[in-house]
C-alpha cells in the first residue's frame, strides 16, 4: 500500500492499542487476535497474563511437589486437512507460559534411521541401533539430515496447537487440557 502512495495505513495491530475512555487494550496487538463477545463488544486477545501461569505452577508445585509447565493458549497454528481452515486467529499461539515450555524440540526422525541409517538392520537389533544413536545425538540439530521432516516449531507452537485441537471452541466446556508424556523419550 506504501508503494502505491499510501500515506496512512492502519493494520488490526495499531488499533486499540491503548485504552479509550476507560476500553480495554492490547498495546502489542490492539484488535489482532479478538472475538466476538457479544453484538455490541469484542474480547482483546489476553494481555498481561504471566504471572496467571506462574501462581498457577506454583500452587501446583506446592500441592503435588512436581513441576508443571503451564500455558495459556489461544487459537492453535495450523491448517486442517478435510476443511482446508487455517487456525491462525491469534497473533500468537501462546501469549504467557512457564520456563519450561520455552525452545523447540530437538528430535531425530525415527523413519530417517531406519530407512537410511541402519537399513540393513531389523528388530531388536535396528531398536538398539536407533536407541544408541538417539542416546549419542548432538545437542543442536537444526538444518541435520536425520531431522528432515520432524516439525521445527517452538513448543508453545506445538503444544498450543495440540491444546486447541482437544479443548475447541464449542460446547466441551474444557478449561483445562492436561498433557502427560509429551515430553518423553524413545529411549527411556
């Protein structure tokens, strides 16, 4: 638009981006990322929420004596296959979550080993060879042959997306979704 002479361009982002006469605001995404509320109001993507996460682990901690990584999620980042429909309504998958969830996975591609690496190799003997490989692998493998097409998305991404997936936007009434091993290893 710029291009063509545009002098004064506004985006979702710019608008609402501070409170007018007392309405809410988003300062980093104004109207990016909002929903119908009701007919006459919209809710702003979420704003200031970290420290909901970071009470919410350590009640957890306190209660159970484990840590757990907590998040708040919005519309996941992805497309579905069927209805062609990309959840990209947020600006963000994940505007506050803990520590824990920050990074992106560093996995190898289990089919990779198997059809490259070790192909002469069958059973017991290609599950070890893969276990020690994965045992001995390099702590960065970014842009490495044996991660082709494993997904290199941070896991707020991944893990937001798969939230979405469960919990929906209907009728389920989830609050919570709650997910065990999903960091746990072939290895292990």
């Amino acid at each position: 638009m710029k291009a063509n002479g545009g002098e004064k361009i506004y985006g979702l982002d710019d608008i609402l981006t501070e409170s007018i006469d007392g309405s809410g605001y988003n300062k980093n995404y104004g109207l990016l990322g909002s929903n119908k509320a009701t007919e006459k109001s919209i809710k702003l993507f979420p704003r200031d929420c970290q420290p909901i996460v970071d009470k919410i682990q350590s009640m957890l901690k306190k209660k159970t004596g484990k840590i757990v990584e907590v998040m708040i999620y919005g519309d996941g980042a992805f497309k579905d296959p069927v209805g062609n429909i990309w959840e990209l309504a947020d600006p963000i998958v994940s505007p506050a979550y803990t520590k824990g969830l920050e990074g992106t996975p560093n996995e190898i591609k289990l089919k990779y080993l198997a059809d490259n690496t070790f192909t002469d190799l069958k059973g017991e003997e290609l599950n070890k060879a893969i276990s020690e490989y994965i045992k001995n692998k390099q702590s960065n493998l970014v842009g490495a042959m044996e991660t082709q097409g494993t997904t290199p998305r941070r896991l707020t991404d991944l893990i937001g997306s798969l939230s979405d997936l469960t919990s929906g936007s209907g009728d389920k009434g989830t609050p919570i979704v709650y997910i065990q091993g999903y960091f746990d290893k072939y290895t292990v």
